[in-house]
C-alpha cells in the first residue's frame, strides 16, 4: 500500500485527514471482506455428526447407516473409484476418475484432503469418513451450479462455536446454535446439485436425476398440491411408510430435537433410494427393509393377452411411483429388467427371457432399463472415465408406461401360464465379482412387481 505523501497545503490538513480516514475506513472494509472470502475453510470448523445427535437422537438414528453416511465407505464406491483409477493415461479420463471425493467425502475434499480421489484413504480426517453428513449441509447456504456439487458451504468454527444452523423452521430455538429458515433447504435444488452429476472433462451427463425431476410432472405443474419435491418423497418415508408417488406421503407428527417442542411435520433422514445391500453390509436390516418398500411401490405392470392367439404379448411398464426416470441415478450400473416366462398347458417352456446364468449374470436378450456409455466410436465402456456418449437410454420416465412386445411360436396352444416379474438389483454381479472379488458378494434381486396368468385360448 502506498503512503500518502504529507501534504504542502497546511490549510487543507483537516480535510486530508478526514480524507485519509475515509480511505483507511474503506480499504480497511474492503480487506477485511477479502480476509472472509479466503479465510480458509479448516476440518475442525465442522461440528461431528454424533454432536449434533445428542440433542437430535432420532434423525441422527435415522441418518446412520444411510448411504449419505457411507458415502466415503461404501465398499462398492470404493471398488469401483479404485477399478476406475487403474491403467488410465488419458489426462482427460484421469480427470474424471479423481473426481469423486467431491461429492462422496465432501467435507474432506472442501477442506483440502482429500483433493482427489487417489489421495491416501488412511489420511483422510476422521469426521471427513462420515461422508455427507450433519453440518455439511446444514451450514449449506445454496449453490453456484446443479451439477458436481455446487454447494456453498458456511460452517460455525467448531464444536463451541458452532455458527448457524439453516433448515425448514421459521421460530427455531437451540441454546447451542443460531438456528435460521432457509428457503433452500425447502427447495429440490440442495438435492440436485449433486444428484446430477456430468464428466468433468467430456460434459457427458453421467446421472441426472435432478433434470429429470425438474422437467417431469412432479414439478411442471400449476397445481401446488401436485407438486413433489426430493423432500417430498424421501423425506417422508419412514418404516411402513414408503412415501411415493403411488402411496400416501402423511406428515410425521414429532420432536425435531429431544427437548423441542411437538411440530406438525418432521422430515425424516433415512435418505433410502434402492439400495438393499450396502446398509444390510453395515447390520441395518431397517433401511433395507425400507428400500424394498421404495422399489415395491415405483412401478406397475400389466399385460396386453389380445393378439394371445396369435403368439403376441405386450407388457406394460408403468413408472407409477418415481419422482423421477424408472430406474434413476447410476444407471449405467442399476439393473431393471423383466423376467417373462410362459408355459403351455403341458408345463413346456414356450418363451423365456431374463433368467439369470449360473453366475448371476443377465442373459442375452433380456428387456432391461438402463444406459449405456460409449467411447465416442460406438463401443460401450464400463469405465465412466472413457464416457464421450451416450449409447442406449432406455428407462421410464415419471408418470409414463413403455409396452413390452413379446413374440412366440403359436402351436395351437390349449392353455398358456404367463409368468413376469420386474427386478431391480443396484449393480451388475459381473461389476462385484469384478471389484470386489468374484462370488464374494451375491446381490440380492428385488421383485419389484410379478404378474401371474393362466389364459385358455
Ligand atoms: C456430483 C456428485 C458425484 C460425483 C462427483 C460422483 N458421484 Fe458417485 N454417486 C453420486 C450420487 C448422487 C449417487 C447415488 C445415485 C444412485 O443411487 O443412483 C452416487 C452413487 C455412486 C455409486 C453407487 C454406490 C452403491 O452402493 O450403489 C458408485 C459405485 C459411485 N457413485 C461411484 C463414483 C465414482 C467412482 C466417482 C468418481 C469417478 C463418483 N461416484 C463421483 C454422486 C456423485
Ligand atoms: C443431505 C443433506 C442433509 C443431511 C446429511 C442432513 N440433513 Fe437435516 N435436513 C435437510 C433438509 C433438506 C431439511 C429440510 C427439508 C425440507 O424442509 O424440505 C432438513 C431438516 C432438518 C431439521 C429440521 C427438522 C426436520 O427434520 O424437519 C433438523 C433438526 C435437521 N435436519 C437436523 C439434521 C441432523 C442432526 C443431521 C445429521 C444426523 C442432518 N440433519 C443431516 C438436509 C440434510
Ligand atoms: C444442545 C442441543 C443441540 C445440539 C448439540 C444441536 N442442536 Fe440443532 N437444535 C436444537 C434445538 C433445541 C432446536 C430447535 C428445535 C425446534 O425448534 O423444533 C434445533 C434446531 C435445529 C435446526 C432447525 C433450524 C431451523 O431454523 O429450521 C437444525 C437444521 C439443526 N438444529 C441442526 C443441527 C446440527 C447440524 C447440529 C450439529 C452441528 C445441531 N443442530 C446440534 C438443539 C441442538
Ligand atoms: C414422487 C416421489 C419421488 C420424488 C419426488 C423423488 N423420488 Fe427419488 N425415488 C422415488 C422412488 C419410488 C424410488 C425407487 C425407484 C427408483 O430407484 O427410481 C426413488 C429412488 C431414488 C434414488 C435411488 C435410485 C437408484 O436406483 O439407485 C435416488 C438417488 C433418488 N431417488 C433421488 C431423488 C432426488 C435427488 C429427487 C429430487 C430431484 C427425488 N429422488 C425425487 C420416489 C421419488
Ligand atoms: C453432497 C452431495 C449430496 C447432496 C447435497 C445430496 N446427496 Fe443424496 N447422495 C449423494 C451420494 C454421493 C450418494 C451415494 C452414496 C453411495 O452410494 O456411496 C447419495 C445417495 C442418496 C440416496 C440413496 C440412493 C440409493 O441408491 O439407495 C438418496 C435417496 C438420496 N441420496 C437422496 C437425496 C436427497 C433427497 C437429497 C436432498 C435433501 C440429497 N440426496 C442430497 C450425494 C448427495
């Protein structure tokens, strides 16, 4: 900074002072604004998660074990982060790969360790393993971007300066921390900015289920009371309870902290989507229990038997309970299928699709709903990191239906047994077998609907 040179004019001191002052005033406002903006954002900043569940035992109890807490953990993550990250020369696809502590430990990554996603495990701050917790998106005051997680984050300093803390309450009260209404946190945006996720090199849209809802019926409609936020759904579910769009969403009448008062409306923390596997891996028979709840309310199936006699069947695949696409998310790894098997009055086999090989794996030909990435020359890839394209997208959008046409051999049947179900698992066994260990991990196949039929012709 420059001095001001003393000036020549003794009559116009008093005024250079003031002006002096001024000047001292403003840079001094300016600097200590710039001091805020790079203050850096340190781990202990963060207050743990088990802090916040002293007082708020039950959405602590019902965020445990969610995938949001195993975000860091989540053994498929990490298989899958480590087959991702070997043998790859191409910076562009290296880019990729070393992106996902961004949103999968975020407390770490915006606090400087992990930066990327090869970095050292064993060094990563203990609070950061929690994954996507408590006071991360507590201190959310919005986000700068719907992909790749643009949240901006302001946290308290610490365990006894804990800041203020933003959610749904416009009279909120805690001795321990300043509480403040957040619009945001009532808004599908603080979802969507991770749950849409783009290759940080190729732009290639890996999972949208944000757009998804933002242009589906859930949101795009005039009638406020057809509106369905993230929240709406999934902060709504609580065991018996799975909260779709085919099923009751009721309030959940209760304490928001054990000492607070009754309130019409608390949002729940189970955060439960699909996933049966990962929260059973850690003992919680509840989430999975939950998830298949989820899944048994997302769809509907029904079967067309008219052109029957002519060796003509069509299903139809209704995506009745999704805010968003059936299946969303990681879809290019999710498995829907349908399972069609259908008999004559003999017990033969007449047609059959979507067995699973002695191995677990899905067999050629099978009807199922998923997409599909490629290299940028029409080859699929496994590797997210080598996505340039999108091959196939094949999945049901909200509120919508997709027939199925099955054709067979008519052989003057007498009687034929219609037999379909539509399954879900969250990953191909080939991806477990390939990252974690082959037959180590059998994933459980969900029904998500069957239908059963005997037609005599
Ligand atoms: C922009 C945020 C974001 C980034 C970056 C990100 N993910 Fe994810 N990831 C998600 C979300 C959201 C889900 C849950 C979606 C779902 O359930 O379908 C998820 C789920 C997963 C799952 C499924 C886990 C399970 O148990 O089913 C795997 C595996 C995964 N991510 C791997 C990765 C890898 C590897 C990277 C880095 C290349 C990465 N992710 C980067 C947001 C992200
Ligand atoms: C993924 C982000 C996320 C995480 C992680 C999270 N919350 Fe929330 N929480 C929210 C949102 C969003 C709302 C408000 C929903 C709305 O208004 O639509 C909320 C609401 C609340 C409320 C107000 C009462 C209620 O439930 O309606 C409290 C208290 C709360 N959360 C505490 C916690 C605690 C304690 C944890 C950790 C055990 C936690 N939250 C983890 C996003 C999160
Ligand atoms: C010493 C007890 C105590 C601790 C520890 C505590 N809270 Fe609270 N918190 C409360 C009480 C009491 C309320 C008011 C509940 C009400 O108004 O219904 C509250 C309200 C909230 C709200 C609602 C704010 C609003 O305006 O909507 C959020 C969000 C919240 N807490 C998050 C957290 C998080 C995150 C942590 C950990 C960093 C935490 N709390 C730790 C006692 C606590
Ligand atoms: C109308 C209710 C509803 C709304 C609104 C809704 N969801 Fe879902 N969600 C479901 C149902 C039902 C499932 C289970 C079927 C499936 O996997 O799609 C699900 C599954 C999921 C999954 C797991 C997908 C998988 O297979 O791994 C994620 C992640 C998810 N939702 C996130 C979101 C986000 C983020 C939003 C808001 C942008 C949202 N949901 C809005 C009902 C809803
Ligand atoms: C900081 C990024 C982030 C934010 C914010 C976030 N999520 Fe997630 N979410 C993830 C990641 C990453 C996963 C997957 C973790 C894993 O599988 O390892 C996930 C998983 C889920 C799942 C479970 C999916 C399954 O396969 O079962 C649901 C449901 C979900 N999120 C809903 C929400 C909702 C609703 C909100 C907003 C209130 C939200 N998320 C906010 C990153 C985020």
């Amino acid at each position: 900074m420059m001095k001001p040179k003393p000036s020549p004019f003794s009559g116009s001191k008093k005024i250079i002072v003031t002006v002096i002052m001024f000047t001292a005033f403003l840079l001094s406002a300016v600097f200590s604004h710039a001091e805020q903006l790079t203050e850096k954002l340190t781990i202990d900043r963060f207050v743990s998660a088990e802090t916040c569940g002293d007082c708020h035992s039950t959405i602590y109890d019902q965020w445990q074990n969610s995938m949001h807490h195993l975000s860091h953990n989540d053994p498929l993550y990490v298989g899958v982060s480590r087959y991702m990250l070997s043998g790859l020369t191409d910076s562009d696809e290296i880019a990729e790969s070393e992106s996902c502590v961004k949103c999968h430990t975020p407390v770490g990554n915006i606090t400087g360790y992990p930066e990327k996603t090869s970095d050292d495990r064993n060094k990563v701050a203990e609070i950061a393993t929690k994954g996507i917790q408590c006071d991360y998106c507590h201190s959310a005051t919005g986000a700068d971007k719907m992909f790749n997680n643009g949240l901006i984050v302001s946290p308290g300093h610490g365990e006894d300066d804990p800041g203020i803390k933003r959610g749904p309450f416009k009279d909120s009260n805690s001795d321990y921390h300043q509480s403040a209404f957040s619009e945001f946190h009532t808004d599908a945006k603080i979802c969507g900015t991770c749950h849409n996720v783009s290759h940080v090199s190729f732009g290639t849209k890996l999972e949208t289920t944000y757009d998804e809802w933002k242009n589906g019926p859930y949101n795009n409609t005039t009638d406020e009371k057809q509106k369905i936020t993230c929240q709406g759904c999934h902060m709504h579910q609580r065991p018996g309870i799975p909260a779709t769009a085919s099923t009751p969403r009721p309030l959940n009448k209760g304490r928001a902290a054990d000492d607070g008062p009754i309130r019409d409306h608390i949002f729940t923390h189970y955060f439960t989507g699909a996933n049966t596997d990962i929260p059973a891996n850690f003992k919680t028979d509840e989430k999975r229990d939950m998830a298949i709840e989820r899944l048994t309310h997302s769809a509907d199936l029904a079967l067309d038997t008219l052109k029957i006699k002519e060796g003509k069947l069509g299903i139809i695949v209704t995506n009745s309970g999704a805010g968003h696409y059936l299946p969303t998310g990681l879809t290019d790894v999710r498995q829907m299928w349908l399972e069609i098997v259908i008999k004559d009055e003999k017990k033969n086999i007449v047609f059959s699709s979507g067995k699973l090989d002695k191995d677990g794996y899905i067999t050629q030909g099978t009807i199922i709903y998923n997409t599909v990435f490629g290299d940028g020359k029409g080859h699929p890839v496994l590797n997210i990191s080598k996505a340039r394209e999108i091959l196939k997208d094949k999945r049901i959008p909200p509120k919508e239906s997709v027939t199925e046409h099955i054709v067979f051999q008519n052989n003057n049947f007498k009687q034929l047994n219609i037999s379909v179900r539509l399954l879900y698992r969250s990953a191909p066994q080939k991806l477990i077998d390939l990252v974690l260990g082959k037959g180590k991990n059998v994933l459980s196949v969900v029904t998500m609907k069957q239908i059963e039929t005997t037609v005599n012709l």
